[in-house]
C-alpha cells in the first residue's frame, strides 16, 4: 500500500471503531530513544523517516507534527501524500492535544479519540486521557495499526541475547537484584496488599538489571524484553529464540526465570499484592493489565498499583568503580581513534587530486572513516550513535544527519563539526570536536569559539555542595556567551550509560527544573555550543563524572562538596582560541588537559601518529 491506500484502511478501521480520529506516535512500547523497525508506525503510515514526530488522522485530514530539525526532510517527503505538516517548534503551532480539542468540535461532543495503549506511557496516557476530558473528549485504547500493516512489517528481533560479565559491569546480578528487593521491601512498609512486585520494560533497566546485552536496537546493545521482579523470584519475557544453551545456563544460574515475550499481560493480571511501575516508562496497556478500574477503586486489598520512580534507573546512573575504570579505558581506545582520524583528514584534505574528476571527499566520507578508525580498537562493538559531521552551516543544524546520497563536500576551508561516540564492552563514549579545516579564520568563529570553550572548562571545573542540581549549574556553561547576547536551545549535559544508552536519566544539566541532584558516579556530557545560521556550528563535549572535591578551600558549612573528572580525552584545536578571551587559569588547565591527553593516549599509537599527537597538544602561552 502507499501512503494514501494506508490512510484509507486506517479510517475504515476508526469507522468500525466509532472513532473520529486516531495518534499514532513515534514511540515503541518500552519508551525507547531508538527503536526497532518493527515499531516505526509513525513512518511507516506517513512514509517520513524522520526519528521524531507524531501523526493524527481524522476522517477527513491527515497532520503530521515534528521539529525543526525535520521540516525540509518532512516537507519533501509528505509531498502528495495528502498529509499536511505541522511545525511544532514554531511559536504559533498548537500541540497535538490542542489541535484535536478544536478539531473534534466539529464532529460533535461526545466523540472518540483511538489511542495505542502499547505506544504510551502511563503518565501521558493519563495526561492525554485527562486533557480530552476538558473538552468532552473520550478516549479508546485500541490497535488500528496491527490489522491494516500486515504486509512488509519487519518482525520483532530475534538476534541472540549475551551475557555481560560481571568484569566489566561491576556488580553481579544476584547483588543487584537483593539490593533491589531491600528498597520494595522497605517501601511496602505499612501497606495493606502483602507481597510486591515491580515491572521493568525501560530496555537499558533490564540489561542493568540481569547483565545481559543484545542487538536488537541500533547503537544501543539492549535486549527486547519486559522483567517482572517479586519478593521471591525474577522472570524475565523475553522471545525464546534469543537465548542459546549459553544464555540459558547463565539465565538459570542466577535464577532468572524465562517466559515468551507477550506472556506478559497475563503474567501481570495474575500478580497479587504491591505492584509498583514507573508511570514515565511503563505503558499503558502493561498498567490496564494490572486491573486499572479494580485498581483505581481500591474495591479490591489484593491488588494495589504503585507509581514510582524506577529504582533501577536511581542505582544504574550511579556507577561503580569497574565501570568508570572501564570508562577511562574506552576514553583512551577512542582518543586513538579520534587521533588517527583527524590525522588522516588533515592529509587527505593536503593531497592534491592527481586525477581529473576523482571523486570529492564528503561528510559521509568522514563518517565511513572515522568508524574504521574506532573500530580498530579493543572491545569496540558499534557506534552508540548515528555521527553528526557537519561541514560549515550543515554545523548549525543540531540534530544534522548526513546520508550517502544527501551530504556536503568538504574543501580544506572553513568549519568542521563532528559529534560521535562508540560503545566498547568497557563503556560508552560521546565527543564533539569542532575544528578549522584551512583559510584565513573570521574573528567572529574564533570569539564564538572561545565563549564556548570557556563556558565547557567553567562547567567541568565547578566545585558544588552536594545536593547541587544539573539545573543549578547549567549557566557556569552559558555565561560568556549569555554576556555577548548569544545563547543555545539543547540541553548543555545529559546523562551516559556504561556500554547501554548513550543518552539516560534522571540527572541531566539543562534549564528545566530537574530534581535530580547530581552524584558520586553519574556520567553526564558537558556540550555548550554556538550555531550561526548558514556560516557554522561550534560544540565542544567532554563526558565528566562527579567524584568527591578535596577540601582544600576553607568553609563556612558543613556540606560535602563535589567537583567533576574530565573523562574524554581528546585534544582541543587551538587555532581558533582568541587568546585575549582566555584567563590564566583556563590555559593552564587547558595545558593541563592535554599534558594528560598525550600521556594517556599516546601509548597506542605509532610512532609517526605520537609526532601529531605531540604537535595538537603543545602547551599554550599565558598571556602577559
């Protein structure tokens, strides 16, 4: 079917249904960033490919919502599809809810809205539910995609799951779990229902959790699966194809008990007693499972429902020891890396072409290369996201995707800016890297440069007491930039999994309220960045992890204060500092920094790749 003829079957369902208009969101249900194909209906029903948006179809229009980051791609391929674009980031577009509370006036009230309740969280089904109730909306939980994509859907993976050592991550998985069951436990305190028992289907929970990893999602080494932990016993569901005999006799080992991946729903209507989930990631349709209305009404003591934050997401943000060992291993296997690539492309940009009409070299030039350089390291196993190479103003689009067909050439002038990042079974990585390619560079880049610079070291060099939140923090990055009048929309930090997801929760550090306080362990990115319309893109990110400050300065409190550790290694480029900018104490901790790049690095590389290393670490003059 084409995008029209899936449009028609879908409204033949909402009619069956009684419906006068249906979301289809760009979401999986285990509240995943990347998904599986299998659950990309948001694309596959408006044919655009685009990672984020939102489709509502009534009987009569067809909308699709996304951000900016995705207009021109939005608006080349909705084109005769009869789906009209709405562009979310502008000022004046009205939210999905909106839209709809205006739009169902015209069929008249009561009428009814089909949501998906695998496709959204308990928190947004509720908020959704709530918000259609104002305007005498109802809503039906209901799967209108299933019965009209039955041809060409991709199947669920199946690619075999792994166990993770406990080498590299740190912890067993019986301590893990025990030290999960004591925080129910003590939660249960005082309540009426007797016995607990927790549903996890956030993927990067329960690779955590059981130490497993798989290859079911791009850039993310996670297993599709729901776990429901008890007081006295853990089962994971999970499709049995995926586990060998290795699998198996590790899954039994530590007692883990193994049923088929849509068994959930029934295992979860049988549970008794306390059942706790987090309404942020849990879907709704694993809540209706529970006995939502039986719930809600507390007619039955057998059964209570639970939302908290999942304790799992708490203890896997703060990392041990081992982990942050083996964050400081993949650093060093990634500065490599990154060495020999930007060696290579300051050679291969010198060379002269000697054939006419050889072919140019090209972002995805660039991409291709610099995950043959990673891939030569130790323990590497993938990219732990798609590379952003951003060749002049292609720079200021935040979220740029280069692809083969679609990408810039890139000439030895201007703006480069590349943010990628690797997964190695010792951790994941996470660099942006903005550098001059050639010519005579505008003192606007290199002042835009610098404000950025100085902003990234003031963040990774704050001392704060501990509770301190990301949010308290988040101007130390814009402060330079905020006094020039310039400023950044993205987060300036999010968190980073060890060998999971390269973006997690809770701690983050950004303007919205998060209050989440910073702690001993979590990994967050530090990513200030300037974006100059049609000209450039400037970023620069280090990943830092918070540890204990030494309390040499004298106090007049009794707090406990923290600091970060700069866990990225990889050398800065100088030339486009503008020297009159920079404090003494920002270039001796920018000579600091790459004293210990090169020490550090250098030992995996060969003799000729230490030579440049040497060269883009040479210490810089304080200014008199």
């Amino acid at each position: 079917m084409n995008v029209k003829e899936r449009l028609a079957a879908l409204r033949a369902e909402m009619r069956e249904q009684g419906l006068a208009a249906y979301v289809v969101p760009g979401n999986d249900p285990h509240a995943s960033e990347y998904m599986a194909s299998h659950w990309c209906e948001m694309q596959w029903l408006s044919g655009f490919n685009g990672e984020s948006g939102t489709v509502v179809v009534t009987l009569d229009r067809a909308l699709l919502w996304t951000d900016s980051r995705y207009y021109l791609q939005a608006g080349i391929e909705l084109k005769d599809s009869t789906i009209e674009l709405m562009r979310e980031s502008d000022i004046d577009c009205p939210s999905v809810a909106e839209w709809l509370c205006e739009e169902c006036k015209v069929y008249g009230v009561p009428c009814m809205v089909g949501l998906n309740p695998e496709m959204f969280s308990v928190n947004d089904f509720k908020a959704w539910k709530e918000r259609f109730a104002e305007a005498g909306i109802g809503v039906k939980s209901v799967d209108l995609i299933k019965p009209i994509w039955t041809e060409g859907r991709p199947a669920i993976p199946s690619d075999k799951l792994y166990p993770y050592s406990a080498d590299f991550a740190g912890e067993t998985v019986e301590s893990k779990i025990s030290r999960m069951r004591e925080i129910l436990e003590a939660k249960g305190e005082g309540l009426e229902a007797k016995g607990y028992a927790l549903i996890v289907s956030a993927l990067d929970e329960i690779a955590w959790l059981l130490n497993i990893r798989g290859n079911d999602v791009e850039y993310n080494p996670v297993v599709i699966s729901y776990v429901v932990l008890e007081a006295d016993k853990c089962t994971l569901f999970v499709n049995p194809e995926k586990i060998d005999s290795a699998a198996q006799n590790y899954l039994d080992f530590n007692n883990i008990d193994v049923q088929p991946y849509e068994a959930v729903f029934e295992y979860i209507r049988g549970l008794k007693g306390t059942i706790y989930y987090d309404g942020a990631k849990v879907n709704e349709a694993l809540y209706e499972a529970i006995g939502a209305s039986k719930v809600e009404s507390q007619k039955s003591k057998d059964v209570r429902a639970v939302n908290i934050q999942s304790p799992i997401l708490v203890d896997k943000a703060k990392k041990n020891a081992v982990e942050l060992e083996g964050e400081r291993i993949a650093m060093r296997q990634d500065g490599a890396a990154l060495t020999r690539f930007f060696k290579w492309l300051e050679e291969r940009l010198g060379e002269r072409r000697k054939v006419i009409g050889e072919r140019p070299l090209t972002e995805w030039d660039l991409m291709e290369k610099l995950h043959a350089f990673r891939a030569m390291g130790e323990n590497f196993v993938e990219e732990s996201f798609g590379t952003i190479a951003g060749y002049q103003g292609n720079g200021a689009i935040v979220h740029y995707a280069a692809t083969k067909e679609h990408c810039a050439e890139v000439k030895k002038e201007g703006m480069l800016l590349l943010d990628s990042g690797g997964q190695y079974l010792d951790g994941t990585t996470d660099i942006t890297r903005t550098v001059w390619l050639g010519g005579r560079i505008p003192q606007q880049a290199k002042q835009d440069y610098t404000y950025v610079l100085k902003g990234h070291i003031a963040l990774q060099t704050a001392r704060f007491p501990r509770g301190t939140r990301g949010n308290q923090l988040d101007a130390l990055a814009k402060q330079y930039m905020w006094q020039a009048g310039i400023t950044f929309g993205h987060g300036t930090g999010h968190g980073v999994g060890h060998f999971l997801g390269c973006h997690e929760g809770p701690q983050n550090v950004r303007t919205d309220n998060n209050p989440t306080p910073l702690e001993v362990g979590h990994i967050i990115s530090d990513e200030p960045g300037i974006y100059r319309t049609g000209q450039w893109g400037i970023r620069t990110e280090n990943l830092i992890t918070v540890i204990p400050a030494k309390q040499t300065k004298v106090t007049t409190t009794e707090d406990e204060w923290l600091t970060f550790e700069t866990l990225t290694l990889c050398f800065y480029d100088t030339s486009l500092i503008e020297m009159s900018l920079m404090t003494e104490d920002e270039i001796d901790w920018l000579n600091a920094y790459h004293v210990r790049v090169y020490k550090e690095v250098s030992p995996l590389l060969n003799e000729e790749e230490r030579q440049y290393l040497a060269r883009k670490c040479a210490a810089l003059e304080v200014n008199e």
